[in-house]
C-alpha cells in the first residue's frame, strides 16, 4: 500500500492500478478445487477445532504477508519455509496475502487459523498465538508438483493446560549454546512454552557467577566419568564440562522469548550441590571431608588432587551424595542469596526451580552447626531443617518478586507458603499439595521420564537410566488426577517433560530420547482429553516425523514399527 500512495502522489496510480487489476484477475487461485485429504490435516498437537475446507492456497512467489505488529512471527513464518521445504517467500507487495491481526477475545495462546484458496488469514490472543497459528501453518504445509501449498482449513485452537514444560539437565553432560537453542526450537514446533533449565548439580555449576568465580573454574569441570551404566566399570579420566557466561545465558533466554517460551532456571539446594561444594568447601558441613566416588570410580587426576590436599572434588559418578550444603551455617545461605541475587535478573520467569529433591540427612545429623540450627529454630527432625531451608530459600526469592517451584520433597516438613510444586515420585506429592491450596506441576516418573528405555529389551536400546516408557505411555498420561476435585484440579497447572543427562552425552542421543515422545506429551499438555485420540495420533505422527526427516532430527521409531 505504502507505494500505491507514492504512486499515487506521481499521479499515475490509476495506469497501475488498472495494470494490476488485470493481472490479479489473470493470476487466479491455481488449487481452487483441490480434493483434500485427510492427511492433509495431520496436526500435532490436535488443534481444538479443525474443519477441512476445499482447495488449496498457493505460496507463490507473488505471497504477502502482512503481518503489522507480528514481524517476528512472520519471520519464522518465512524461516520454516526454507528450512522444511526449501522455499523462499519472497513477499510481494501486492500480492496474495496471508495476513496475521490481534483479536483480544481470544484467550493469550489461542488463534484462529483461515486458508482459502485466496488467503491465509491468523489471528491471535497475542502475539503467542499468532505464533502457534504459524507452528499449525508450519505443519499443514505440503509440497505438490513443485508448488508449496497449504490445504483449505478453518483452526480454532486453545491449549488444555496453561503451563506446558520441557526440562533439559545441562549438567551431567553440558550442552553447548547452539545446541541449546536447537532444543528450543524442537520445543517451539511442539507448542511448548516453558524451558525448565537444571543448571547446576553434582557433576557441574554450569552458570557464570561473578562473585564466585570457583564456581565455573573449578566447579564446571570434572576430571573423569564413570564409563558404563552405574556403578560403572571404570573412569574414562576425561575431563569434561563447560559452563554458560551470562550473556550466553541472556543471549538464550532471548531466544526462546522469540520463540514464546520462558525460561526457568533451577539452581538446586540443598542437595546435588558436590560441584559448589568443590569449588567453595566451606559450604559443606564437613570441609575437611573428602570427597567420595562410590566403588572406588575416581579419576587418576582426582585421586592425585585428594593426595595432594585438595579434598573435594567434582562428582564422577551418578547418584545421591551426603556431602550437600550446611544448613546450620548462615554463610550458606548468604552465599545463596548472592547466587540468586546474579541470577534472578537473567530470567523474566515469574518463577526460579530451586530443586529440593534427593537431599540425604546424615551430615546434617551429625553437623554442630546444623543440630544447634535445629535447637534454635526448634525444629524436630531433619525432615523439619530441610523445610526451614527452602522457606528460607523462599522468603528470600519472594523478596525479589519471584515465587519458586520446587521437587516433591520440599512437602517434607512442612510446605514453604508460596511455593508450587513440581511431583515427580509419583502423583501424590501434587495431589497433596493441590489438597493445601499449592500450585501444581506434574511430572511423574512414569509417564514423564525421557531417561527412561523406550523398549522392553533393553538390550536392542542405547543406555538409559532404566524403567520403560514408551511413547503410547506417554500419550495415555492424564495430568488430573481422579482423587482431586474440580476445583483442587484448577492447582494443577499442567505438565513436563523431564530429561536427566547421565546417559545423555551428546545431541543426537538427546534427540532419541526426547522424540516422538514430547510430541505425545505435547498433545496432553495442549488437546482436551475427549479429544485425544490414540489411533489418529499416530497418523498425525507420521506427517510430523516427515518435519523431523526434514530438518536432520534423530528419533526413536518404535511407534511407528509396530502395527498395533
Ligand atoms: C528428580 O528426578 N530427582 C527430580
Ligand atoms: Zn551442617
């Protein structure tokens, strides 16, 4: 439009304007009658609404697209095109449009999604949906006789359940900046909108923390693994690791914002915490205390550094580990506080993760210091410090404007008052805490566990950490438990998927474990259950395992080998 008006001010608009009217007339919809199909339509996740239309839009040369507000959508609009199918959009000013508008009676994520044989029109909730819309037009794209073309179709689509995560531990095997962002844009193409980054463990901090160098010096780096499944048969005395400086961190939280998702960074107390502890031993109960590799699977360089008076150490092996913060020492927490302090302002998340599971009690039950906290506070068990711990923790990140998820165990002892939690033992953490009035995530091993095999014969299956869950597992998981109420269920926020790096050492294992199961996991987190459907899924699957052809993904295969 803009250069119709400079025409227009030249006064020979109308020879134009005329020219191109006989051009539109001449360049009529070249799929007007095309008879679609049903896998025209595969989707995944399965859109609310979705009814077939006749024909078919052409992306041609001549294609608009105008898209206001949206040019970031439109952007990656453009970028799948060329990545799936290898086709410009050149945006042709007067073209044929697909044209993207806000429409503020849609919910923020939801969208409506018209194709004609003559346009493509989006609207969204916000910019999200816009969005999603193009995640949908991503997948109904197909190439017929050379043309790239989208098959008449009216979508009106809402997500089932608000929150809708992926987790990625960076810690046991370190995944590069670039190969972090590739995983969020796997995360984008299924409608996932919270990274859930567990970012510091036992085997590495993986964070830049200015006022703790050691941190990353020492801590994101360990001198050897253990070689095998645990307890391993040697150490491959290897080091390893690698850490993210803050503006790499920014640099991705930037990236996945383009991509509608939010960050939540974990910084996990009061256990898994070996790699602090062996960058700063203070924070131990036991500083003094060497650090132990069970079954005697310590690195050469380990066993040296321990002879030559170094006594903690970066953990080699997999597992849970006595040696956790001090919980009677307030420099401990003043550390803490000064980590969170550089690392709130990274993340726009109105959450921070700060773990809470798989926290071992005996130094703690034969710390001074942590008894003499419990004397004081009048805390009966250890059960008890570990609440007072995360309360703490609590109090100190609700100061900052921001409320903090935690692992099941932070019910033990005593809930901390704002805090939503994320079950993963099971279901009855999250269904006790949605009981008190507590904000839910559920994870359960069962059902969310991308460690976890994918066959019954392991045998024929890459490591894993063990258990079996195959993708129709995945699918048949329904985040509502039955025990609660309709009202207790508006608590449960939603779902996630969680994948633990022990035997994840690299992106391509990485792509195994996590596809095609997040796709079924997508749908749950996105489809309403009347709308779930085992049989079509699966169908669908097969259009969206054409996408991961397309862009060099490794996946699983099991779904689609089996005739049942
Ligand atoms: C967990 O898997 N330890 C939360
Ligand atoms: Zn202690």
């Amino acid at each position: 439009m803009k250069s119709f008006l400079k025409f227009k001010l030249l006064n020979i608009a109308w020879p134009i304007l005329f020219l191109g009217l006989v051009f539109s007339s001449c360049s009529s919809p070249k799929y007007p009658d095309r008879d679609n199909k049903d896998e025209d339509y595969y989707v995944v996740p399965q859109p609310a609404r979705l009814n077939p239309g006749t024909g078919a839009f052409l992306l041609s040369d001549d294609v608009a697209i105008q898209a206001g507000d949206f040019q970031k959508e439109a952007a990656f609009l453009r970028d799948y095109a060329k990545s799936d199918f290898q086709k410009d959009i050149k945006d042709f000013e007067d073209g044929k449009a697909i044209s993207f508008a806000l429409n503020s009676s849609l919910g923020e994520e939801a969208y409506e999604l018209k194709v004609t044989p003559e346009e493509i029109n989006i609207e969204g909730g916000s910019a999200k949906g816009i969005f999603y819309a193009v995640q949908s037009l991503r997948q109904l794209m197909l190439v017929e006789d050379g043309d790239l073309i989208v098959p008449a179709v009216e979508i009106s689509d809402t997500p089932r359940f608000a929150y809708r995560g992926t987790h990625l531990d960076v810690a046991r095997h370190f995944f590069e900046v670039d190969e972090v962002k590739s995983y969020l844009d796997i995360l984008a193409l299924h409608k996932i909108n919270t990274f859930h980054w567990h970012l510091t463990e036992d085997q590495g901090w993986r964070i830049e923390i200015k006022q703790y160098p050691k941190l990353t010096e020492i801590g994101a780096y360990r001198n050897g693994t253990i070689v095998g499944h645990k307890p391993g048969t040697s150490n491959d005395n290897e080091r390893t690791g690698g850490f993210y400086t803050q503006e790499q961190v920014k640099d991705i939280v930037a990236y996945a914002g383009e991509r509608h998702i939010t960050v939540i960074p974990e910084i996990e107390l009061p256990g898994h915490s070996s790699a602090a502890i062996a960058a700063y031993p203070y924070l131990s109960c036991f500083p003094e205390e060497k650090t132990e590799v069970p079954n005697d699977m310590m690195s050469e360089t380990s066993k040296e550094q321990q002879a030559e008076g170094r006594n903690k150490i970066v953990q080699e092996t997999w597992g849970i580990f006595d040696d956790v913060y001090c919980a009677g020492k307030d420099s401990t927490f003043t550390f803490l506080q000064n980590v969170l302090d550089e690392v709130i302002p990274l993340f726009p998340s109105e959450y921070v993760h700060i773990g809470g599971d798989e926290c071992p009690k005996a130094n703690w039950e034969r710390c001074p210091e942590c008894q003499q906290r419990m004397a004081q506070e009048g805390l009966k068990d250890e059960h008890e410090l570990q609440s007072y711990f995360i309360q703490r923790m609590e109090k100190y990140i609700n100061s900052k404007g921001k409320k903090i998820i935690g692992w099941d165990e932070i019910l033990e002892g005593g809930l901390a008052p704002n805090a939503t939690v994320m079950s993963w033992r099971g279901e009855e953490g999250g269904i006790e805490a949605a009981k008190q009035g507590h904000d839910v995530i559920m994870t359960p091993t069962d059902y969310c566990y991308f460690d976890y095999y994918q066959a019954q014969d392991k045998e024929e299956e890459p490591l894993a950490i063990g258990g079996y869950l195959p993708v129709e597992k995945v699918y048949s998981y329904e985040p509502l438990p039955e025990e609660l109420t309709s009202e207790q269920h508006e608590y449960i926020l939603g779902t996630q998927a969680n994948l633990w790096t022990e035997y994840i050492p690299d992106m391509e294992k990485l792509e195994y474990m996590l596809l095609p199961r997040l796709a079924a996991l997508a749908e749950v987190g996105w489809t309403k259950n009347t709308e779930k459907d085992w049989e079509g899924f699966k169908n669908r699957l097969s259009a969206l395992r054409a996408t991961y052809d397309e862009l060099g993904l490794n996946y699983a295969t099991h779904v689609f080998n089996k005739d049942e």
